[in-house]
C-alpha cells in the first residue's frame, strides 16, 4: 500500500518536539504564578489570600484530572485491539492540550502582558482539552497521532475563541459546558469524521468491536466519569450557593440517567438484554445535560427530569440514530459521541435557554442563551470542516482501512497468548508478533 | 426450561421507569436544596456560612462515592463470565438507591415538610446503598435485575427505620456503621440467599470462579475500597478531633488487617500460598470492624488490635465456615460477605460496647450499643427474610441453575476471543456469540 | 530442586505476625493521637486549630495514598504472569511499611517521649514506603514476600536516618524528594539488584513481559500516578505560595515530559512505534525530576524544561542503558526503576543545586542541596548492597531461575480459560489448575 506513509519516526517525533519547544519558549515570554494582586473577574478569587483560596479548588481540579485522564482514557478502551491508543494517545493529547489551552484562553485574558497560572485556569486548561477528547472520539481508529496532534492545536484555538465569545460577548450561562465543550466537541468531531469518511469501512470492520475484558477497562473510565461529573459542573461555578446547586442537581441528573439508560437499553435490545455500550455512554448522559443549567434553581427534580430525558434520548440515539448517520449522511462516529456529548449537550442548551427565561438564573438572558448555542454549533462545525480537510492531506501518515481500530500500527504490540487467531493476520505486524 | 422467564424486555424496564417516575414526583414534592437556615443536630451545619460548610464535606463525599461505585462494583468482577453484571447492575443499585436512601433516611428528619439536601445528606444516601450493595454480594450471580431492584426498595426502607432507632431513639454510636451498615447489610444478605436456596448449587458452578484478569479488575475494587476506608469511617463524624481520630483509628486498623490476613492465608492454604478471595476481602475487615468505634479515644494501637483480629477472624471464616454455611444451612454466599461484612461487623459491634463501657466515648452509655447491635440483627434477619420471601416469588425473571453467574443471560456479551471453550456451550447464547 | 525453599506455609505467616505484633506493642508504647499542643516546626501546624488544619491535608493525603496503593501497584502489573504479585505484595509492603515509617520516623522527632500523629506524619509515612516500593520495581519477580518484608524493615529505616539528616541537619530542600525517595529508593533497589544476579537469567525469561491487557493494567498506575504527582510533590510544602508553586510546577513539568517521552519513544523504535514500556515509566519522569525544585521560584517554563529533559533522558534509558547494565554491570533492573526514578532523581537533585545557586529559593545553600544527593546516593548504595546480601541467605525462599515472573509459586493461581498454552507447563502448579 504505497499510497499509506504511516510510519512515524520522524513525522511524529518531529512534530511533538518542535510543539513542545514553541510551548516552552511561550511560557517562558507570556506565563507566570499567580502572585494574587490580579483582579480575574471570577468569584473565587476576591479574597486576599489568594493563594489558599487557589488551594481550596485543589481537590475539584484533581476530581476533572481524574475524569480527562482515566475517564476519557479508559471509557475508548472498549475496542478489543485499540487499548493502548485510547489510553495513550488520551494522555499524548491531553498532557499537549492543556499546555496549548492555557496559552489560548490565557491570550484572551491578559494581566500587564502575562497569563498568571491560578488552579482555575489549570481546571479551565483541563476543560479545554475535553473537547478535544470528546472529537478524538468520533474519530477513534482511523486517524494517525500526527493527525490528532494538529487537530488538538486547531480545535482548542477555535474552542478558546467560541468559550470567550460566549462567555465575555455574550455573558452566557454555560457552567457545565453543556454547549461550549460537549456540543462543541461532538460537532467538531462529527465534521472531522465527515470529511474523513471511509467507503471501506461502510460495511463495519472486524476490530470495530469489544471483547469481554475490554468493556470492563471501559467501565473504569464511564464510573469515574460519573462519579466526578459533580465536580466538572460546579468545579468553575462561584463559590456557595451555586457551587453546591451545582453538585447537587448533577448528582441527582446523572442518577435518574441511569435508570431510564438501563431502562431504554432493555426495551431496544434482543430480548430486553443490556447492551455494554449503551451502559457505557448514556449513563453519562445526564451530566452533559444538566451543565448550562447547573447551578440554576431548577430545583432537585427539575435535574432529574432532565437527566431522564437525557438517557432516554442518548440510548435510542445509539439505538437507531448511529446507524442512519453512518449509512446516510458518510458520519462514522466510532464512540458515538452524538449520542453522549451532542444530543444531551442541545439538551442542555436548551434547557438553558427554558431555565433562564423562567427566570431560574439571576441576571441571564434567554436569548444570549439561544445566541451561545447557535455560536458553539456554528464554531464547530465550521471550524470542524476546516479542520477535517486538513487533517485529510495525505501526508498525515493516516492508516489504511484494513489497519484501523489495531494499535499495531502505531504501537509495539506484545505476543498475545490467543495469539493462532485469524484476526491478528494482518499485513503489519509488531516486531513481538514476528518473533512468534 | 419454561418456568424461568428471564427475559427482562418488559419487566424490567417497566418497573426501572415506574419507580424513576415515582421519585422525581416525590422529589418534586419532598425535596429542595438545603438553604443553611435549618438546624440538622449534625456537628458540620453549626456554622452560619453552610453552604461552604457544606462544600467542607465534598472530598470525603467524593472518597464515599468511589468507593460505593467503583469499590464495591469492581470487587465483585472476580467472576469469571459476571463482570458486566458484577460494575453495571452496582451501578443500577447504587444509582437508584442513592435517590431512594436520601426520601427513605429524610422522611425521618422532616423540616416543615421539606427534605433538605445537604453534602452530609448525599454521605448518607450514598451510605444507605452500601447495605444494598453488601447484600448483592450474597446473591451475586444467582439474581435478575428485577429481583434486585425490589430487595433495593425494601431493604433501604427498613434500614432507614433501623438507623432511626438506632441513632436517635437509642443514641447509640456507630459513626463507621460496623453494624447499621455492615452486619445489616450482611445478615439480611444472607436471609435473601437462604430464602433464595439453590439445591442445583450444592456442587458448585464452573462460572463460580475467577480467571486471571478477572482477580485483577477485582484487586480495583479492593484497593480503592480499602485506600477511602477512613473517609467512609470519618466522613459523619463530628469535625475537629472525632473526625480526626476517626481517620487515624481507620488507617492504623486497615494497615495492621493487613498483614494478620496476609499471614494466615497462608498459613491456611496450600503449601503456603496466598489465595486471591483472602486478599480482596480480608484486607478489608479492619475497616468494617473499626466502624463503631473509629472516633472513639481508644489508641492507634487500639485500632490496630481490633483490625488485627479482624483480618483472622475473616480469612478463618473463608477458608473454613462459608464452606459449612453453604453445605449444612443452606446458605450460599457468593461473596462471602459473612466474613467480610456479618463477622467484623458484630466484632466491631461488640468492640463499640466494650470500648463504650471503658469510657472511651463521653456520653455513651454501652447497653444501648448492645440494644443497636441487636436490632441491627433482628431488622436484618426479619427484613431480609421476608425479602427474600418476595423475591422467591417466580415471576421476576429469576436465572435457572444453569445461567448463574454468567452475564450472557441478562447482557449482550461479545464474541470472545478464546470461544471455542466448551465452558460457554449454554443453551443461551448472546446474538454475536450466534454470529461466531 | 531440593535447593529451594519457597514454601511460604510457616515462614511468612510467622515473619508477618510476629512483625505485626512488635509493631502493635511498640505504638501501645510511643504513639499517640496528635492533641495539636505540640510544636512540630512543620508550617502547616501554626494555627491553633490543629485538628481542622489537619485536615486540610487530608485530601491530598488520600491523593498520594492512591498514588502509593493504585499507583505503584498498577504500574508493576504490566508482567503477563505476575500481576498478583505486583498488586497484591505491594499492599503487603506498602501497609506494613507505612506503620514501620511512622516509628522509624517518629523517633527522629519524639514530643515528650511520645509520636504524636497527625495527617502530615501520614503523608510521611506513606512517603517512607514509596522507597521500598521503588526498590521493589528492580527486583519485581525474584524475590520471595519474605525477602521483601525483610528489605521493607531495613529499607525504611535507612530511608529515616537519611531523611533525617538531609532536612534535619543538612537543612537541604527537597520537598517532592527526588533524592531522599527516588534516587534513594532506585539505588538502594539496584544495589539489591546487583546482589541477587541471577546469571540464569542473562538471556531473558519468558514470563518477563507483557500481554495485551496486562499492559493497560498497568496504564491504570501509570496514569493515576501522573494526575497525582502534584499532590506527592507539595503535600509537605509550606502551606500558601510554596505549596501553590509545587502543585504548579509540577503539573507544568509533567505535560512537558509526556511531549518528550512519546516522541523520543517513537523516534528509537522499530518503524516510529510507539513502545508502552517508555509510555508507561518515562512519562513520569518529569514528576520525579522536578521534586527538589517544586516549591522554588523557577518559572512554569524552568518547570517545563526539567520535564522536557527527563522524559528524553528516561526514554533513552529504557532503549539503550538498561541493557547495558543487565549485560555488563550484572544489574537486571525489572522494571527499570534507574531510568524512571534513578537518573530523574539526579537531575532532580542537580537541578536543585543549580535552582538554590541561582536563588531560587530562599536560604537555600547549593553546597548543602549537593551534599544531600551525596548523602542519598550514599546511604542507598551501601544500605542496599548490605540488604542484597542478607537477602540472599538462602532460607528466605527465594524462587529458583525457572519460577520468576511467575505468581503461582506464591499465589493460588485460577486455572486460565487459554490453558493449553505451553507456557504454563511449569514444574509448580496451582491447586486449581491441577483439578483441571
């Protein structure tokens, strides 16, 4: 396969240093420590104690740590031969994107020329590269590191642009980032995907699927998702009352999501069986929903409401909605992040919109509300074509059908010990395979 | 095999959308965000600025919530075929029981008629799932999901009633819930597996086992579980010294179970080996038995004899009665919670007696911690009993002899890599495994 | 082979109980609850409220014992055949230990006759046996669980009396310790290493390596060691600016690494692969690196160089020094601790030399930051080169050439579903496999 370059020696080695070098000399011109004399318009940081103030986030950004590394990470090791990348390229993508994300939020809000480094702008740095995460996975097995690498550095500069409009021009509520990372992230992804699509692949592929093992390695990351989507909605809100209404509507959302996912799934499936995917995803559905409406007064059950609905619309979207997009529309979502992140993410746009002009927000404005959504959709798609035509250069080292959904292409694969099956006879092979 | 409808395409979903329905109506009625104006007799809420209070409490919560989610729902994937039943049906329980716990706990601590969430609430809900989840590990692998929502009804309703009784009517102590959680949850475990008695059992299952991996994803489980074990302990304690101690006692008597299970685990099998069960449960008894007395003064060293003891009494107790259980009392314990939860919690019962009459609790008075073991024991036996009466009844999807343990009957289980084992030669096969 | 001895059945139970219960006898004796009246000239303890302070650290203290417990335990499961081990024996080593390094620290710094704990005495103690565990890495599938408690014991007091005199008496920083715990902890497990050569094991072994799962087992460590390195890094800072600075720094150092790591992996691998070896060590080694200089005013981008440099470093380690040192120095480092925790630690140190020198931290002395590594690097050499040779006193029960790497000659081992595979056809079956 000639047309195929996907070895990676100098491509990717090259690329990854020379980001890190350009990072480096940036920081050093442009980032300092917060010394707490910086007014941020934020409400966490009016004390004078900065510093101690800065600390008592602490633990929320180590909660939204651990659900962009291992929630994210682990929640793609579903795929029977796709493992390390999910995990790896997770951590390659993430550890790169939250550098380039502080620098692009940082440039929108500068002290005397300088980004001052606080635990907020380290969660809001995390927060960025979920989008990226989230795109990663509509595209997941059919892209190359060198692709995801140049999709990381567009997709958080156009994220970083979009969150500031929302955020600054608009003064949109969006505290969960219902709209500016999750609707955002999944039409990003899905544009990507478009552009990208592969004829080859119409009639499925036979590593596009799970083993029994690796949905357990894929419910690691949907439990600590779950369990720390609390701390996502409410890790930005202000401190007191609409951090914990934050919580707690989250909290109760992503618990009634569970049983109309576990209920839907059920009703859809051959013989009322559970489906793993299913199980895995719409379970999550409720704390995209419930973002831009998180610390409004929607009261406890006007969360679970939405996180219901949440369930029910992401199960039947994996149900019946994946399927039609792929066959029709050329939109292989290989995690089905539509059905996650973009679906529950209108949702809660929507939502919001409803919320604040019930008046459940003090000072929110419907209509900027409905403008904030239209400006994340519009952003991502856009900038997701724009982007996809790109990463569509052949010279990107993108993997050839047949070697799609397999880590060996890009990883040192170890000998497995069920090793005589057919599904391993391809024509890569890691270096321990040919040992064998 | 006519007399078991197992399939769960109407039955379950039906009663899984029923009862969510039911919730959000009664949240809607019952429930709101707590505004810092109520007074709970709780030591954390004395402050006027409760919302912050409230946040004070959020990392133990979350350390609770790891371990009720991913703890409890990873340790019981040492089954071999029951993984996904073993972290998803965790899941369902815990999620809906959360909800259930929080109207079942605030029915009893009305404040003009209104249930005020609170974090310390959200502790508590999550606590009130642990009872359920104990019992699930007693009937694992031999219950439908149908069956195991409706022990989860009835089994918080009567635990709330019991830790009503206990904790105001008696004023007993159990901050760590030795025997409010523990021995509840594990003797009304065990009267629902005695109910449920499977003579087709007796000579064991070949899914009632673990495999490589499997002890491993079961070791996620353990270890989380056994790391948050001073938060669970700690977490409703009284702030300032109680909680401190609390934390302390729970750390020193984990550390110290540690290596009493270790040493006769070996000492008991076979040539000196470590056995896996031992591992993953024994380790964990110091927590449980250290439950009733963890902020009392009695001493690390104190701690560490209780765990000590602990960790022999409950590697014996695999090793030597849960075999004697099953074969003479009919009493078929999955996970041998009898060892893990039944016998630490009575011991961590009677240490909180003991140590109460020693004086080291101010205030306490050691006949009304006899008075709380005792009921704690009785509502378990009778409540359990009579659940397990309700779920015998055959219309609830109950898996015949032959489907125990294995997911395929209630999951969707993909194609595995190693299928030409006679191991999974059932008459129910999944639809990929008809595909293989 | 009537030369080995490696029934545990009366040696282990009788080392561990034995060792447990001086342990109980000696905090009967010395160890008290913390009454917050003592001075502990630690900045965290100035309030009057110790109790509350103490608490503050609380979060980061589950932080770093996830770190210890998950981290470490995960990182070694990497091994196809030794995963009970690696998980298992490291809670051994690590809960025993933990109640050792309280003593063996505390008796640096006894308050009227008395250890007095507090969470920061936790933290350091769960400190204390990340050396061990460490060293554990180079010696991971040859040692029997009773070497390992012995190097435990004697490891962790070496460990106290360093640490005492390089912050005590040196008065050197080093507040992520990547001298007095890694370079320490790695060299100390190398002089063990090079004590237990094996010649038999010159050309490799066949259960010394991966498969596919056990690999992102180990991703699961690798991982939540990365997220939590911040924690481990200024969880003993001074409270304010300097803690701040750690969590920073750190952060920072780490993303920066990864860029490298992944990089410098692709770029010495067949093809441009990426190698899971290098992905799951040499992407910490930014953490390890930047301990020393954590809480100084070196920059994020001073942060990011250390980073940078260690991961190139680490991941050429991996390729090409460790090899080396296996072939020529006799020193077979099983999961390359040198390259991860050795040379990082030095140029962890270094950097502090050069960080002090430039004033980056107030009243530090570079001669004395110089001294310290000395000192570190000193006392592991020759501390673990007198282990080694107790160790090697035939009568522990070390496991013969032909049984490393393999946890059945410790563990009771399930029969696996892939049994006919030729290389578990060993001499030493378990019971399980025997019923086969």
């Amino acid at each position: 396969m000639p047309a195929y370059a996907t070895n990676m020696r100098f491509k990717f080695p090259i690329l990854a240093l020379t980001l890190e070098v350009i990072i480096i000399i940036l920081f050093a011109v442009f980032v300092v420590y917060d010394d707490g004399k910086s007014s941020h318009g934020s409400g966490h940081d009016t004390s004078n104690d900065t510093h101690v103030d800065n600390m008592v986030l602490y633990p929320m950004f180590q909660d939204v740590h651990v659900m962009i590394f291992i929630g994210f990470g682990f929640l793609m090791t579903f795929l029977k031969r796709y493992g390390f990348s999910s995990v790896g390229i997770n951590l390659l993508l993430a550890a790169f994107g939250l550098q380039w994300g502080l620098l692009m939020q940082g440039i929108w809000h500068m002290d005397h020329g300088k980004i001052k480094v606080t635990i907020l702008k380290m969660i809001n740095a995390d927060f960025s590269t979920a989008t990226v995460l989230i795109s990663f996975g509509a595209v997941l097995g059919k892209t190359s590191p060198v692709q995801l690498l140049i999709m990381t550095v567009l997709e958080i500069a156009i994220f970083a642009a979009n969150e500031h409009l929302v955020a600054e021009s608009l003064k949109a509520n969006d505290v969960g980032a219902s709209m500016i990372i999750h609707a955002f992230g999944a039409y990003f992804g899905l544009a990507v995907a478009r552009m990208l699509y592969r004829p080859g692949l119409r009639n499925g592929h036979e590593n596009d699927g799970s083993v029994y093992h690796s949905d357990l390695f894929a419910m690691i990351g949907t439990v600590f998702l779950w369990m720390f989507w609390p701390s996502f909605n409410s890790a930005i809100a202000d401190s007191g009352v609409p951090q914990f209404t934050a919580v707690v509507n989250t909290y109760f959302s992503l618990a009634a999501c569970v049983l109309s996912a576990y209920a839907i799934s059920s009703l859809v499936e051959h013989k009322g069986k559970l489906d793993m995917v299913h199980i895995q995803n719409a379970t999550l559905a409720g704390g995209v929903a419930v973002g831009t409406c998180a610390d409004m007064n929607i009261g406890p059950f006007g969360a679970m409401l939405i996180g219901f609905l949440a369930g029910i619309i992401s199960t039947l979207g994996f149900k019946f909605l994946s399927p039609v997009l792929a066959a029709n529309l050329g939109i292989q979502d290989t995690c089905g992040v539509h059905n996650l992140h973009g679906m529950p993410g209108i949702l809660g746009g929507l939502a919001g919109i409803v919320a604040v002009a019930l008046g459940k927000k003090e000072g929110g404005d419907a209509a900027m509300q409905a403008a904030a959504l239209a400006s994340s959709l519009g952003f991502a798609l856009v900038g997701g074509a724009v982007t996809g035509f790109i990463m569509k250069l052949p010279v990107w080292g993108q993997p050839p059908d047949q070697n799609c959904f397999d880590d060996s292409i890009y990883w040192e694969v170890p000998e497995e010990e069920e090793e005589n099956e057919e599904s391993l006879a391809h024509g890569e092979h890691s270096k321990n395979k040919a040992e064998a």
